[in-house]
C-alpha cells in the first residue's frame, strides 16, 4: 500500500515528498494488528480498535525535499517516524539522503526527461528487529516519483517500484 503524497511552494519552488504521515502509519498499524486477530479467529470490536487507536503514540515526521536547483553537496537532514505502545517502540527513518542530479528514466507509464535522482537509506526498527534498504529514486516534475529501486547493503535488489500509468 502506498501512501505517498507531495506538497509544493510556489514562493520557494520547494516540493515535499512525505513517503507515509504519522497518521498513515498508526492506521496501517492498526489496520494490520486487527486483521491478524481476526485471522485468528478472534473477535474485535469497535472499542476495542478505539482502545488500540488510544493506547498508540505517533511523532516525528518523513519528508523529502526535492528543490528544483538541488546542491549535491548539502547535508539533507535525517527524518523519523516513531510509534510507541506501551512499552514497544517502532520507527521508520530515513537517513543519508543524498542529491544525486538528473537523469531520463524510462517507465511503464513513459519516459520521463530530468527527473530528480536521490538516494536514501530506509531504516525500519520493530520489536522483531532491524531492516535497512538502501533506495535510489527518481521524481518527475509535475508527476512525482516514477521509480524506485530498494537494496541491501551489497547492492543485492530487493524489489523495484515503477510508475505504470497516469490518469489526467
């Protein structure tokens, strides 16, 4: 599931890529907590997901910047996302981003000239313990993120995200 969006400032000809919002994770949380209870076969009620929802805490926040003048030289600062229940503690970071320029990618839904290309690390600490992928990803002006490519540490794919249409 995909919850991306993007913001953008005329004044500053500033877009904000913000990958999942600290409400998208605690729902998708829920969400996933109740559907494996009910797999389960246990039963969950209203109030008992409004109990769930109450007992979450969520702060912190995921974003990208992806200037229209990007220096490949500057220090993009590292984002977290953290989710605390009790005593359980999960976070989704991103760190060591990195302007990598502008390249023509080409996708299912087309090609796309100038796209901006960053890189990422995707660090993802729960109880059961730590993810890092490593992520290239392209933008296109006026589209938003056409591909993405996620590795581990020696470069070894693990999976691939394409744009595969536009609807207008």
């Amino acid at each position: 599931k995909s919850y991306s969006s993007y913001t953008y400032d005329p004044a500053t000809q500033l877009t904000v890529f913000i990958p999942m919002t600290a409400e998208d994770f605690k729902n998708d949380f829920i969400n996933t907590m109740v559907e494996m209870a009910r797999s389960q076969g246990q039963n969950v009620t209203d109030s008992d997901i409004a109990e769930l929802d109450k007992a979450i805490r969520v702060k912190g926040e995921l974003s990208l910047e992806l200037p229209e003048a990007p220096d490949t030289t500057a220090k993009i600062p590292n984002k977290s996302l953290k989710m605390s229940i009790a005593t359980q503690t999960m976070s989704f970071n991103i760190w060591e981003a990195k302007y990598l320029g502008f390249e023509t990618v080409t996708v299912p839904a087309g090609t796309y000239e100038n796209c901006f290309k960053m890189s990422y690390v995707q660090k993802i600490n729960t109880p059961e313990g730590v993810e890092k992928n490593y992520c290239t990803s392209w933008f296109a002006k006026g589209i938003g993120e056409v591909k993405t490519i996620e590795a581990d540490k020696k470069g070894n794919i693990r999976s691939t995200s394409e744009l595969k249409s536009v609807r207008k």
